[in-house]
C-alpha cells in the first residue's frame, strides 16, 4: 500500500503541487473578509451558564456597559473645569450607542440654582465619593453607560467615537478610561496588530535559517512553498467556518508555519544527502518518501492528537484553536509530501558538491547515555519529581487587564482609575420579593451595602436605595421643585437601572464596583459576598449573583479543567499511537519519560517565572506533548531500522543520530526560532505561549537526545530477538504486544 502511495506521489506531485499552490485563491478571498472579535460571548460561548445567567439580568435590567472616564484638574467644581465637561457631556451625548453620561457637571448646573452651598453639599456628598469624585480633590470623573452593544464592530466604532471626543477637547488634560468595552477593543486591536505582525517576520526568519541549513535556495522554495500553502488553507478555513481572529487563534498562523517546516526539512535534507545523478532526482524522492513517510505522518497525527485534545475546552477560543491546529497539521502532511517533492522536481534541485554525510555530534551523546542509563534515569527522575512539586503551585489568571504589558496605556489608565477614583469590574446582586416587602428588602440591601464597602478591594457600592435618595440628599428639601430631574434626567435614569417590577413580584439590584485585583482574589470575594447575602436576606428573598467579576470566575475555573482534561487525553492517545504505530508496548514506555519530563519541566519553569495559567498557556501542554512527540517518533522509526543492521543497541543509537541528529536539532532551533517572534506581541499570554513553547522545543530535544537513548537501553528495545519477531508480525492483527 505505501510503496502504491509513493509511485503515486513521485509521478504526480509535479501537476499536483502546481494545484495546491494555485488553490491557493480561494482562501486568500476569504481571508480579506477576517473579523477581529474577543467579546465575552466569543470566549465564554453561548451554552456558558455563568453568562445566560448574566444575560438573563441583563434583559432584566438594562445594559450595563459602561466607560469609566477620569482626569486630574485644578478644581472639579472650578468654573472652568464644568464648562469643559459639560461640553464633553453634550459631545459624548450625541455618539449614538451612548445611551446616558453620569457627570458633575450636569448635577452642578442644576443645583447651584437652589442650593448656595452647592460646592459643599456636592464635595461632601457620600454618593459620589469614589464615583465622580477622587479622594485627593483633583480628581474628576464621569460614567458613560452604553446601550446594548450589537457586535465588536458597533463597540469599536463608540470606543474610538469616545476617544476622539476625549481627545479633542482639551490638550492640556490627560484623560484616562476605563471599562469592559474598552477592554474588548484594545484586545481586538492587539490582536489586529499581531495578524499582521507575525507571519512576515517568521517568514524572513525561516527562509534565512532553512537557507543556512540546506545552501539550496531551490529547497528553501519546495519547503517555504508547502507551508505556505499550508498555513494560508488552515487559516483560510477557519474564517470560511466563519470563526474570528482573537487573541488565541492570532497565534495560529504563525504555529502551523513554524511546525510545518518540520516535515519539509525531514524530506529536503535526506534527499540532499542521498541525491545521485546517476539515479536521478524522481528516484532519489521516491527513496527518501519510502524511508520518511510514515515517521512524518505519526509525528504530524502526535502533534494533531496533541492540538485536538484542547477540544474540550469550554472557551470558544481554545476550542477553535484546538480544532484548526489539529486539522492544519493534517493538511501539513498531506501538502508537505505532495508539494516539496513536486517542487523538487519542476525546480530540478540538485545539492551543491560538499559533504554532509559526517556524524553528527547528537550520536556521540547518543551513545554515552545509552552506556550510562542508570545515572540518567536517576538524574531524570529527580527532575520530574521536582518538577511535579513545584507544578503544585501554579497560579491561574483570568483578569484580562493583566494580558496586556505593564506600560500599555490601559494598564495605566486602569490603575489610575482603580487608585484614585473607583471600580471597573462589577459584581451584580438580582435580588427578588414580593412587591409589600420591597421597603423591608431596601433595608436589608442597604445594611449588605454598607458591610461590602468595608472590604478593601470595593471601591463602590450602588443599589436602588442609594439612587432614589440621591436627589434628597442633594437638594436637603422636598420643597426643590422637580425640574432638577426634568432638566437632565441621569439620576432618574440611574434609579430605572436599579429596580425591575414584573406582576406582583419586585426585583432589585446592587452593583459592587470592584479594583483592580489578581484573579486568584475572585474566589475568596465572591464567597465573601455570597455569604453575607445569605446572612442579611436570608430566605426573605431569591438571589442571584453575576456580573463581570462571576465571569472571569467561571472562566477561571475552566482554565484549570481545560488543562488536566487536555492534557490527560493528550498524553494518553499520543502514547498510545506510538505504540501502536511502532507494533510494540516497550516502544510506548521507552516514550513515557521522554514525553512527560518536558512536560512537567515546563510547567515548574511556568511557577519559577511566575507565569500564570491564562487563555493562552492553557494551551500549552497539549502542544508541547505533540511537539516532545515529534522528534521520538522519527528517531525510534528509524532506531528501529537501524537495529536489524547493527549488532548492538549502542551501535543502533549512533547510527540513527548520524542519519537524523542534524533534522532533529535544525527543526528544534528553528522552531524555538519561530516561536520566539511571538515574544513581538503586546499580550502577555501570547508572549508567554511564544517563550513556553520554545522552551518546549528545547527540552523536548535534550530529552529524545540524552533520556529516549537510556530508557531504549534500559527496556531493551528491539534486540535482536524482539526486532526479528517485530518484523515477521509487521502485518499481524494484534496490533501491540
């Protein structure tokens, strides 16, 4: 069957390589309609329950997107100072989605016209503290509350209306901002530029390095041309599905590009080396597809089984991640042995007169591990073991405003806000009654109010009551006529946000306005809240708890189940594979600790570097288990060819590193190479995805290069009984014995 496959390939590859390129076309057509979307729908999905719930109290209540606006003046109350805000205000009030702008401003107006103290009763208002009003006096703030938001595109288009009025209203005031839709447009323009940063510079990367590697700018092109071809369909596919661009998802490109040179390398240094003109360049291909199809194809399945296994994922973004990467590294395969082997041959390639055929320094090291397998298996051991202790205490991170670098602008932006005026995360309380004990419910929500603005990490506490007795507060008389609302209607429209009546049922709401905090804090304040709901309502009233804050939770909490389910089921098939593609159960264990000793090493690297588990290195593990597998697979396919030839296992590991060290390493180096570029971007997990999974490469490598030669030794893999039996049960249905 295989031999039928390669006469294939070899006669054809020409006609069909030109067919792969051309096809090209259609995905580059739909590539140009690529959206950009890191909305809480996209990483959350739509069967999430922490969100239905959430958009259950939305429907209730009104949408609660907001803006957070700041900025550092000579005096708020300042005559000034009002006159340039209200014109932000009435600016900002004609940007369509912008639904109402809470300001001092509009207040001010209002109530000096009744109130001569109007300054004091406004500076010493308990409401607005921590609100609109910074501690330190110089502090002015506003909220902009957005309507419903459709898609990413109508988000977008407010944000940077609202940023443009910001910027053009006064030059000498910076302005910082705030809130959940800037967050998601600043991941989007992130993203953005990343798409566009990645590809170009892993393509001048790896055209120099393939260049050095094989001084055959011929091969270089059969190689950049079958993972050209290859990354442009994987992506291409992946909008076609109708899935967006995010900020896990940007990173594929660049990984299927990087792993697919793997293959093109394993097929153009061979035929390099083995190239004869007496034999001919279509003989020579046939050759080397008949001595590297089948290790290229179970290490591009390993590395797919790897990326599939994220498919368990409850974030949209991971599992798409997953399932594009899986079915690139397929199409990887497929393209690979079709196009480099056609380019080849309408290139004419022939190798340049040098000699390549000295040993390469991997079969040396080889060969001394295999000698010393009892210290190396000790040595191995104990990193594993330390390793698995100090995995015990990673740290998860859902907080999105940690992705981006500590002097982004939004990270600054939102530690001033946090520090020097209020919240922007929001923990919502949907509390519900019957209609003749809403005033006793009031109470109780009041008393809850005042016990949660004690913790420290609450900058703010906002509920019905609070709303209703702002105006009182204010104006210090009934007898102020009720202009002051008609006039410009915020506070009224800030109380309908706080209360829903439906038949004789009356539902109320309390907005905790939280700092910015580590994710890992997210458990212990919404237990917090949970319990002293249940000891002040007590079973007088239903309540729910949602908001920004139970999101991030819940998306927390997924991190950590992705991870061991990813993991667990990636570990396992892709052993399992090996097995069963190499016929023999001692070929699975020699693979056991090869595998999962860069697993668990990377892992304490990610606790010592003080990287967290986020949306993007919760994929690492399921990569890294399909790029260890790689380099084992070629090296056993053909240690076990070598050992019918040799007479001993040591003489087996020399050989087999003579004849495949030099791919092992190059595509190890360029790989770390290709993932270093993602060490460009401006979020932290990709920059953290990038180094991890080049640290992978290099401990995948030292792995298959010093411990796989010690465990063959140790388990006697294919000695010369084990290898006579292995071949005369090659086509026996028992699979592994």
């Amino acid at each position: 069957m295989t031999d039928r496959i390669i006469k294939f390939i070899v006669s054809r590859c020409r006609l069909l390589a030109v067919l792969c390129i051309i096809s090209t076309i259609i995905p580059l057509c739909f590539l140009q309609k690529a959206k950009i979307d890191n909305s809480i729908e996209v990483w959350l999905g739509t069967e999430n329950k922490a969100l239905e719930e959430y958009r259950n109290f939305l429907a209730k209540y009104g949408n609660e997107e907001f803006i957070v606006v700041a900025a550092v003046v000579d005096d708020p109350l300042g005559k000034e100072w009002l006159s340039i805000e209200k014109s932000i205000v009435n600016q900002l009030k004609q940007i369509e989605d912008v639904q109402n702008v809470l300001n001092i401003a509009s207040i001010a107006e209002q109530l000096s016209k009744y109130k001569p103290d109007w300054k004091t009763t406004l500076s010493e208002n308990e409401f607005l503290k921590d609100l609109l009003f910074g501690n330190d006096k110089h502090i002015s703030g506003m909220i902009v509350w957005l309507k419903k938001l459709d898609n990413h595109t109508t988000r977008r288009v407010c944000v940077e209306e609202i940023e443009s009025v910001l910027h053009d209203a006064n030059p000498q005031t910076d302005f910082y901002m705030a809130g959940t839709p800037l967050l998601n447009v600043c991941l989007d323009r992130g993203s953005r530029q990343a798409s566009g940063t990645f590809m170009p510079i892993a393509l001048a990367i790896s055209i120099i390095i393939l260049f050095v590697i094989l001084r055959n700018i011929k091969g270089v092109i059969a190689v950049i041309c079958a993972i050209g071809v290859t990354t442009i369909w994987t992506v291409g596919l992946m909008i076609i599905f109708g899935k967006s661009i995010n900020m896990v998802t940007v990173t594929l490109p660049s990984l299927i590009f990087v792993l697919s040179l793997s293959s093109g390398i394993h097929i153009t240094i061979p035929y390099l080396r083995l190239f004869e003109e007496s034999v001919g360049i279509r003989e020579t291909i046939r050759k080397v597809l008949d001595d590297v199809l089948k290790p290229i194809l179970l290490s591009n399945v390993t590395t797919s089984l790897g990326f599939a296994s994220l498919m368990v994922a409850k974030m949209q973004p991971v599992i798409d991640f997953g399932f594009f990467a899986s079915l690139g590294m397929l199409l990887s395969f497929l393209i690979t042995i079709i196009v480099v082997p056609g380019m080849l041959l309408l290139l004419r390639t022939t190798p340049e007169k040098r000699d390549i055929t000295h040993s390469h320094f991997t079969s040396l090291i080889g060969k001394k591990m295999f000698r010393h397998k009892n210290i190396v298996h000790g040595i191995s051991l104990v990193v594993l073991i330390v390793s698995i202790l100090i995995t015990t205490k990673s740290r998860v991170e859902s907080n999105v405003l940690q992705f981006f670098p500590d002097n982004s602008k939004i990270t600054r932006d939102y530690n001033f806000i946090g520090n020097n005026l209020t919240g922007f995360y929001t923990v919502e309380l949907d509390m519900t009654t019957d209609l003749k004990h809403g005033k006793t419910l009031l109470e109780q929500i009041t008393s809850l109010g005042k016990i949660l603005e004690e913790r420290p990490e609450v900058a703010k506490v906002i509920h019905y009551g609070k709303t209703s007795s702002l105006r009182q507060s204010l104006m210090g008389t009934a007898a102020v006529p009720f202009t002051y609302f008609a006039g410009d209607n915020q506070l009224k429209q800030l109380s309908q946000h706080y209360v829903s009546k439906k038949n004789d049922q009356l539902s109320l709401r309390m907005s905790v306005f939280i700092r910015s905090m580590a994710s890992s804090e997210f458990y212990s304040l919404l237990n917090f809240i949970n319990l002293q709901a249940n000891q002040v309502i007590g079973d007088f009233a239903k309540f729910k708890i949602t908001g920004v804050v139970p999101l991030l939770n819940a998306a927390q909490k997924s991190l950590i189940d992705t991870q061991i389910r990813s993991f667990a089921i990636a570990i396992a098939m892709v052993l399992i594979l090996i097995g069963m593609f190499m016929k023999s159960f001692r070929a699975l264990i020699a693979s056991l600790l090869p595998n999962i000793l860069p697993i668990f090493s990377l892992f304490a690297i990610m606790v010592l570097m003080n990287i967290p588990l986020d949306a993007a290195t919760v994929m690492i593990a399921s990569v890294a288990i399909g790029i260890a597998a790689d380099d084992t697979v070629h090296f056993l396919s053909h240690y076990r060819e070598e050992r019918l030839l040799t007479d001993t296992g040591e003489d087996a590991v020399e050989t087999t590193f003579q004849k495949v060290g030099t791919e092992l390493t190059f595509t190890s180096i360029i790989a770390v190479l290709g993932f270093l570029i993602l060490d460009l971007a401006s979020f932290k997990p990709i920059q953290y995805f990038g180094l991890l999974a080049g640290l992978t490469m290099i401990t995948a490598w030292i792995s298959d290069v010093f411990v796989l030669p010690a465990s063959i030794a140790s388990i006697k893999l294919w000695e010369k009984n084990d290898t006579v039996k292995s071949q005369n049960n090659s086509t026996s249905p028992k699979g592994m014995r």
